[in-house]
C-alpha cells in the first residue's frame, strides 16, 4: 500500500488559502498543469457529482479522463481517478516522492503548504504523466484562492451556490458567490445552476471577463440574465432508487429523455450541468453519436457516499451532507423514498462548518440522533452539536466512537418496533468511516 502519512502531516496548518505556495511547488516541478486540458468545477453542493458524471460521459465517448477530488472517502488514492479507476499504488508512490522534496524547502522557507494545497499538486504532477484527454478539476472549498486555481480551463462549471465557509469565504451569500466564481477566465464558457444572488454575481463575473454563459434551471425558472443561454431540465418519475430520470429542453424546444444512475432531485440539477458541459466539448460528434455516449456514460456513473444505500434490510444510507443546504436535500430525499420509516441518524459534523443548522435539520426530522466526531482533526467538540439536537430531538445522545455510534444505531435500525431507516451523514470522512466498516 501506498505511504501518504507525509501529506498527512500537513493538515495541521489547516486550511490556508492563497495562490502563492501552489505555484511555487509547481514551478520546481517544470509546470505539468501546463500540459493538461481543464474543466474546472466550482460550488458549494454537488461539484463532486458533477465532475463524476462529466467524467463518465466524456469516458464513454472514448476520452482518457483524469478526475481530481477530495476528500476520499475509504483510499488516498480515490483523489485521482483515470476513467472511473482510481490511481494505482505504484504511480501515488512515485509521485509523492517527486514533490516531496519541493514542500521540503517550502516548509524550510517557513511557508508549508497545506495538505490540500500538496494534493492539487500531485494530481497536476500524476495526470502530466498519463496521457490524458480531458483533467475534471474540483476545487476545494472556494474558487478564486482555491488551490486549483492555477490553472487555465477550457470549460467552467459552477454548480449551486449557498453559505458555507463563511469563516473563509465571507459572511454572506454574495461574498461566497464572488469566491466561487473567482475560477471564471477571460472567454471560457461558464456553466452553472446557480440562483437568486448567486446568479447575479456569477453572471456579472462572466460579463466582465467576456465569458459565455450558460445556465442551466428546473423548467419553471426565472428570467435569466442578458446574454444568457437557458437550459431547463424536468424531473421525470415514477421514483426509483438508484437512479433519476429527467428531460432537458434541446434548442428546439423539445424534451429528450436520460437517465442518470444516482438518486435524489438534486442529481437531475448536477445530471444536468453535465450534459449540458458534455454537449459543448462533444460537439465534433453527430447528434445521434453524441446523445448514445451522454446516456451510456450517465448510466454508467459511480459516486460512493452520496445517497448510497448500502443496506437494503433495514435500509441503511450514507450521504456526505455537510452544510445546511446539502442537509436539507438530504431529508427531502428520504422522506421521497421512506415517508413512514422512522429515521435514526449518526451525525458528525466538522468544527468548521454551520453545524448549529445541519444538526436543527437533521435533528428535527429524526426520531433518534447519535452524535459522533468524524474521525479528523477538525471534528471539534461534538458537545455543542449534541445541545442543538436535543433542541429537536429528545432522544439525541453523544457517541464519543465513531464505529460505536454506527454499531448502536445499527442496533437501533434492527430491534426498533416500527419500520426504521439508518442514515449515516454529516460529513464524508465520517461517511467513509463507517462505509469501510459496513463494506469491507
């Protein structure tokens, strides 16, 4: 197995964003993302899906797609991705030991960077060196003083948009929208699902720097913005678990069908994006070829840990819901699929993001909350969280072990006298915590 304990190190210094100690890594290792060919993804929910989806269209077409994103969930390796595989041992080994001698003389510089920040600059350094079509690039937590931001794409996609990180991104949603929308270039075609406000400050972004935008909206949509084109999508049912179908409006005005291999409504939104996106880079196929490869490769997608039921008797479900807005959808979705089920949740949400609120949404739709540190340095006191649950919750209680938790709500799931779900959520190291445990 590969040896990453020397990234690890770096998650002391946090998040630290700023452009300055990415490039200079990059510049000791003779620029690779210079010889790689970018779709950059921004927002606060759904980019990870996105890329995924996007990534398993362009594949099916016949690309060689490399795909970064972060966290992983179970293997340091799910951070780089080539075709929906992940990177194997051998070649995560070389090229950790190819830049570590470059974040050496940053940390002598008195500048280390941060693990997110090393990260980045391996996949650049691995995805150089795999003759690849097309790199999805998901940024971290922002856009503009994102890690990622170095590079120059040739398509931007910035999902919805909502607070989250507001230590880091500023206090409103305008400040979050202006961050986010830091990864649009002068003249790249710019995609995106974002709304209201957020809407407003991505499509001034475009403006200024002469990008085409797109946007893409549920069929009862708004008026869009001057010189924006509309894309609209209708949820199809009857619902199924383990997929979504939908329509997109094609120019003509007429609705053709897909099916995407995820589930829940906010999976037609990010399903979406990526047709639309995969339209505009597939455009020297024919109509006929293009639309087969945009289905194959929707019905073809894998996300871990995203509305992934893992257990069918009783039904357990992982879901990395971290901010209100992904808490929100998260219980919509359920309450689509179990309206009766009595919900037992094991909730573990980082000291840095909104917790107060995902622990009132979640709490306030469970019938049992067991609160639980996700196992990272972050976690923060999980006290606090229990006191917002018991607010909504009366039988809330605090787990101080992550697999006890799961072990106890397991328990719960199975001898509860009613029908009862489990859902493991909060944050996606907790995510893949217990998916190592209920799976492997």
């Amino acid at each position: 197995m590969n040896d990453h304990s020397r990234f690890q190190e770096l998650e002391k210094y946090g998040i630290n964003l700023g452009l300055s100690r990415v490039e200079r890594l990059l510049s000791a290792l003779g620029r690779p993302e210079k010889y790689l060919r970018f779709i950059h993804i921004a927002g606060t929910n759904g980019k990870g899906s996105t890329a995924a989806i996007l990534s398993s269209i362009l594949a099916a077409a016949g690309s060689r797609v490399g795909l970064y994103s972060s966290p992983h969930l179970q293997h340091y390796n799910e951070r780089f991705r080539i075709n929906g595989e992940e990177i194997s041992d051998d070649w995560l080994e070389q090229g950790i030991t190819a830049i570590t001698p470059a974040i050496a003389d940053l940390n002598a510089a008195g500048s280390p960077p941060t693990e997110f920040e090393a990260s980045t600059v391996l996949a650049f350094w691995l995805f150089a060196r795999l003759d690849l079509d097309w790199v999805v690039l998901e940024t971290g937590l922002g856009g503009e003083l994102d890690a990622t931001n170095v590079v120059q794409p040739e398509m931007v996609i910035i999902t919805s948009i909502s607070l989250d990180h507001t230590d880091q991104l500023g206090p409103d949603l305008c400040s979050v929208a202006q961050a986010k929308a830091g990864i649009v270039k002068t003249g790249v075609p710019v995609i995106t699902a974002a709304e209201g406000t957020a809407l407003k400050v991505v499509a001034a972004a475009a403006r200024r720097r002469g990008a085409p935008l797109c946007r893409v909206e549920g069929a009862r949509c708004e008026p869009q913005p001057p010189a924006a084109e509309l894309i609209r999508w209708q949820r199809r049912g009857p619902l199924l678990w383990g997929g979504e179908t939908f329509a997109l409006a094609d120019p003509n005005g007429d609705w053709v069908d897909y099916r995407v291999a995820l589930t829940g409504r906010h999976q037609v939104e990010n399903a979406a994006l990526a047709v639309a996106a995969a339209s505009r880079l597939l455009v020297d196929r024919s109509p006929e070829a293009r639309l087969a490869q945009i289905r194959q490769g929707l019905a073809a997608v894998v996300w871990p840990g995203r509305m992934e039921l893992v257990r069918r008797q009783p039904p357990v479900v992982l879901d990395g819901a971290h901010n209100p807005s992904g808490a929100a959808c998260l219980i919509r979705t359920l309450r689509e699929f179990w309206p009766e089920q009595r919900l037992i949740v094991v909730l573990g949400v980082l000291a840095d993001k909104a917790w107060a609120e995902v622990g009132r949404i979640i709490a306030g739709a469970a019938a049992t909350v067991l609160v639980t540190p996700p196992p990272n340095p972050r976690a923060g006191d999980q006290q606090q969280l229990l006191e917002i649950c018991r607010q909504y919750c009366d039988d809330s209680r605090l787990i101080s072990d992550p697999t006890a938790a799961i072990q106890l709500g397991l328990a719960l799931t199975a001898a509860a006298p009613t029908p009862s779900l489990l859902c493991i959520t909060g944050s996606l190291y907790l995510v893949g915590w217990a998916r190592s445990r209920l799976l492997d």
